[in-house]
C-alpha cells in the first residue's frame, strides 16, 4: 500500500506539506506544477489520502495516512465518497456529454459538474472532502473562470489541487488563488539507478534517462515499453515494439534523408507509432486511446528533436553530453548537414508539429510535411 513517505524524489515539495499539515495551516488550494511524471499526481493522491485519514500517524515529524482505517481502506479500493478525481474525459459523465468523443481541452461541463456543485455537499465520512483536479493546464478560460468562485470562497472542509505541467497556462486570477509548490525534475542518475533496478542495461538506461530529461514516470513507461516480454499465449497481439532499435533507426534515416524517399519514410515513421501506441495502450487502460497515439506521435517527434539538439549543440561547441551520445557519428553528420542555426530552425518546426499533433492535424500529414521540410532544408543547404 502506497504512503506519502514512499515518494521519490520530492522531498522538497513533500516538506512544505509537511510543514502546512504540522501547523494545521493547509490551504484550500494547490497548484502542483512541474512535468508530467515527476510524482505530482502520486503525491497529491497520497496527500489526499493523509487529509482524509481519520487518524494519521506522526512518526519524526513526519505526518502519513495509516493505512488501517476505514477512510484509508476505502481510498485504496478506489470508492471513497470524499475524494473526487477530476479529469477531462469525465465529460461523457456529464448531462449532455453522453456519446461525445473524449476531448481534448478540459472541458467546463466536468467543472461545473464534478468540482462547482459539488463543493459544498458536506463530507460523509471524513473531516474533509478533497478535489484533484487532473491536466488544468488544459482548462481554457472558461472552466478556469467557472472554477474561480469555488477558489475563492471554498467551504471550510474543502481541499483542491490542480495538477498542472505549465503554468503560464493558467490565469493569473486562478494562480492567485493557490498555493503552487514546483516539482523539479528527477536527476539523470537517479533515473539511471532505477532503469537499471528494472533490468537495462547500463547504455539503455543512460540513454533513456537523458531523452526523458526529468521525467521519471515517463522513463519508466518507456522502459516498461522496452522491456516487455512477448506473451506466447497470445500471437494475435503481434510482435512487441523495440523503442531502442526504433530510435536509432530513425536516428540514422533523417540523417540519410532524401527527398524522394520523405514519403515512405512518414509511413513507416506512422507504422512505428501505431505499433508503440498499441502496446502502450495494453500498459495503460486509464487513458484514451486518442491520447495514447498522441503520446506515441510525440515520442516519435522528441526523438527527432533530440537529434536535432544533439547536432546543434555539436556544431556550437563538440559537446559530448549528448543525448544520443551512442550514435555520435550520426550526430556529426546530422551536425554536417545544417548549421546550428538551422537545426534550431528545424526544432521549431518539430515542435510545431507537436502542437498540431494535441490539435488532432492529420497524422499522415505531419509526419509528411515534417519529413519533406527535413529532406527540402538540406537540398538548400547543399545548393548553397
Ligand atoms: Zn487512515
């Protein structure tokens, strides 16, 4: 059973709560910011279940759920009446949401629904009644505004926590009204430590760990990805992704990008995604499989961008902290081919495509467009 004290690597944001729960100060409303899997969301689920514990144990100092009561049970086994986990694709649960394809931004119906009306039912089995609220910086101004009252002027019993990977997103009037505390990244060592604990090897883990920069749940997923072993009870599911090899195949097709060859090259870039997607999905049944081939597209793209950054810093100054550090000689041609203020061009132009990846574009068509523009740029630069 998971505690408060078994968070990784958050000591800091982890002490402050201590510090607002010890003098029994605890604001009615939090930001957690900082990016995804970094152990926000875990955090503000075992803060929760402190808050609701009926009675928590204090052990140096230290304040954690007990992991007996009735309240701790019942949040374990997922149907506590006062904890509410509010998400967006809670909108086909919504009055009008029936049918309605999950969205994409957060949506104002599961505001009102989940968080506005709600707020003031009292507690029934706990002291307090607790509201995380999943990706606010997916909430455009509308729901921010229609959950501005409710941050104001929450009843007493009330707490809220509004997870969130970029805060410049939200309002300036719904920040006033919490209290953010930052989550930073996780060290590139300690991702490494615990890639290796689940089996890679030592290359493996030091390149996974550079390329999710920070992010030790989305490392760990990758690793998961990685490391599956086919199940030979079930052929139907086909052959399992290698996201090691696929990288460094795409690795070495953009740097012998040619322009004839852009379209073949964005199918089988699509094929790859679609096979990685399928197998994240069997991971994660939580999220929608829209948003699982999203992620998918966008591992794609961050591995072109990481080639990308790799080469321009190797033309500004022969760095060897590369990301790609075990494919150098790819990178010292990729670096050969644009000049550094082109390869930042170029991470442009892969982030724009990420953007349009969130925005549902065609995917066919990003990975098109991405690969002509990568395979054109070179053409000019040559004829120069
Ligand atoms: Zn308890």
């Amino acid at each position: 059973m998971a505690e408060l004290k078994e968070i990784f690597c958050q000591d800091k944001a982890i002490s402050i709560l201590q510090r607002a729960f010890a003098a029994d100060k605890v604001p009615h409303a939090y930001i957690f910011a900082g990016l995804d899997g970094i152990g926000k969301f875990k955090t503000a689920r075992q803060w929760a279940k402190l808050l609701l514990c009926k009675s928590p144990s204090i052990k140096n100092n230290f304040a954690d759920s007990c992991g007996r009561c009735q309240s701790c049970l019942l949040f374990e086994a997922g149907s506590h009446p006062d904890f509410n986990l509010v998400y967006k694709e809670l909108l086909e649960f919504t009055k009008n949401g029936k049918g309605k394809d999950p969205p994409i931004d957060f949506p104002i119906d599961v505001i009102r629904e989940f968080v506005v009306e709600k707020v003031s039912v009292k507690p029934v089995l706990s002291q307090r009644k607790v509201f995380i609220i999943t990706e606010a910086e997916k909430m455009d101004i509308e729901p921010q505004n229609a959950l501005l009252k409710t941050l104001e002027e929450p009843p007493d019993f009330c707490s809220i926590i509004l997870i969130c990977t970029s805060l410049e997103k939200l309002l300036p009037t719904t920040r006033s009204r919490c209290q953010t505390i930052r989550f930073s990244p996780v060290s590139e060592d300690r991702i490494i430590k615990k890639l290796e604990q689940m089996g890679m090897s030592e290359n493996q883990a030091k390149y996974f760990a550079r390329f999710s920069q920070g992010s030790i749940g989305f490392a760990c997923h990758l690793a998961q990805i990685e490391l599956a072993e086919p199940d030979p009870t079930d052929a139907k599911k086909g052959p399992l992704p290698k996201l090691y090899e696929t990288k460094k195949e795409i690795i070495d097709s953009i740097v012998s990008l040619k322009y004839a060859d852009s379209l073949e090259l964005a199918e089988q870039f699509l094929d790859k995604s679609r096979e990685i997607a399928k197998f994240w999905g069997r991971l994660d049944d939580a999220t929608s499989t829209k948003d699982i081939n999203r992620r998918s597209h966008k591992v794609i793209l961050q591995i072109i961008i990481s080639a990308l950054t790799d080469a321009m810093k190797f033309g500004i100054v022969k760095s060897q902290d590369l990301i790609n550090f075990d494919q150098q000689d790819k990178i010292e041609n990729l670096a050969a081919r644009f000049a550094p203020e082109q390869a930042a061009e170029k991470i442009a132009d892969t982030y724009k495509s990420m953007q349009w990846v969130d925005a549902s574009v065609n995917e066919r068509l990003i990975f098109e467009q991405l690969l002509l523009n990568l395979a054109v740029s070179d053409i000019i630069n040559v004829s120069q």
